[in-house]
C-alpha cells in the first residue's frame, strides 16, 4: 500500500482499517471522490449525514468538515480507494455545461455505474504510474471520470478561495516533518508574525494548533493506507519520540494509532 501523488494532476490511495473509528473534524483540502470497496463510511456534518455501502462513491467537496466513521464488517477489514483532485481541473470543469447540480458538501453515488468503477481505476492507475502514462492521458482520465459524476447528478462546484489557514497547510504538508516555526511560516509568506497570529486567528486557528492537526491527519493517512511502522510514520511527520507521537494523536482523534490496523502488524523492515 503507498500514497501516490502526481504533482499537478491528483492524488490516490486505499484505505484498509481493521476496527469502527471515527474521526472528528476531517477537513477536506481537495475535492476527493472516494469509492467504498468493503464496509461502511458514514460522514456528519451538523445535522446531515451521508451513508456510503459498499459499492458505492461519495464526492465531497474541497473546504469542507465532517465527521468520519469507517466500519468494518466482522472479521473483514473496511476498504476504500480515493482520488483528490487538484482544484484547477475541478474548476475547468465546472466552468463548462453539464446537468449534474453543484453540490455545497457531499454528493453519494449509490450504485455507480459499471463504467464508472472503470473510470476510477483508470484514473488511479494515471495517477500511480506516471511513467508509463502521459499528463494528458491522465488529465482526460480525470476529466471522465468528472463527467461520470455529473452524469450521476452531481458536479463539483466552484472552488472557493484559499483561504490563509489554507496556505499555511499546504506549506506544512509539504514538509511534515520539518522543524517548523512560526518564523520558518512569516518568511515564507513574507508577514511578520504579528499578522501571522491575526490572520491565523481569524479563521479560528493558532499556528501550534494548526501544525499539530496537519501533522495528525498526514499521520492517520499514512497509517491507512501505508505498511510504514508507527515509528516511521512518527518520523515522517516531525516526531523523534514515538511515545509523544501517539500521545498527540490520540489527543487529536481520541484512539491510539494502532487502533487503525487493529491485529495487523507491518512487516520487517517497513
């Protein structure tokens, strides 16, 4: 299992989990379809709530929060793939004539059509194997499996404008691992670190806070969809001390990290 992303046209991975987690606060930072292979996703956000079988895709939208609940069925591990997609082909494609309806958070695909499963393996396979397939052979991917979704009813809508909490996260990510300070971030935003705390506040985040649940959420991905150990993955996002790793995460999620593998245990050298 691996994370691959393909700068400048998207991201793909599969999520195996072991256990029903739930995950409080998930910000969605690229419009993302995800097609449940086995088990339940159940997302909530004030009083909706989206329930996604087996089988079945959720489109949900860049910007977005919600609640997150992956269920397994009995001995058999929950599985999921995801596609996110940069916002400049979403917004491409909004741009132009379609019958789907923008949706503002989520949209289910409840029995996609049999095409459409071949459309998102065709498209994670692009973003997998960049050397053996071209940008715009990729980018046409994504372009039809977008047209699939809207066939289905829906379409993402308009990205809205990154905001500065956004920035700041795209930087972080970048670099999870890096001894970041708030003076590392005012250099490479060229502020000073009176409107860093201002323009950080506005949107209700601090930079320590905002630095931990970057670091948490690249954690709880690695921890899905990769066979890299807890300490490697500790590693991965700035923590020397795995101990203080899973003391963070379970602070921010409410479970240790071995709780997302359940019984499975990596392998020898990963």
């Amino acid at each position: 299992m691996n994370i691959a992303i393909r700068p400048e046209i998207g991201a793909s991975a599969r999520i195996v989990q072991y256990n029903r987690l739930r995950y409080a606060n998930i910000l969605i930072n690229r419009p993302v379809l995800i097609l449940v292979e086995r088990g339940t996703k159940v997302l909530r956000t004030g009083d909706e709530e989206w329930i996604v079988p087996a089988g079945g895709c959720i489109a949900l939208a860049q910007g977005e929060t919600f609640d997150v609940i992956n269920a397994a069925e009995g001995e058999a591990a929950y599985e999921a793939r995801w596609i996110a997609f940069e916002p400049e082909t979403v917004a491409a494609f909004a741009a132009g004539s379609g019958t789907g309806r923008p949706f503002p958070r989520a949209f289910t695909v409840d029995r996609p059509h049999r095409s459409f499963h071949d459309a998102f393996a065709d498209c994670a396979q692009a973003i997998v194997e960049p050397d053996s397939i071209p940008a715009e052979i990729a980018r046409h991917r994504l372009g039809e499996l977008l047209l699939w979704l809207d066939l289905a009813g829906g379409r993402f809508a308009l990205p809205r404008a990154a905001g500065f909490s956004d920035r700041v996260r795209d930087l972080i990510s970048a670099e999870p691992h890096a001894d970041w300070t708030s003076a590392d971030l005012c250099r490479a935003l060229a502020v000073s670190e009176a409107t860093l705390r201002r323009k950080l506040s506005a949107e209700n985040w601090s930079f320590q806070a905002l630095l931990i649940d970057v670091r948490m959420s690249i954690a709880m991905q690695l921890l899905q969809s990769t066979a890299l150990s807890i300490l490697r993955i500790a590693e991965a996002v700035g923590y020397d001390s795995q101990s203080r790793f899973a003391a963070r995460f379970r602070a921010r999620f409410g479970f240790a990290p071995s709780a997302i593998r359940g019984h499975i245990r990596p392998g020898p050298g990963s």
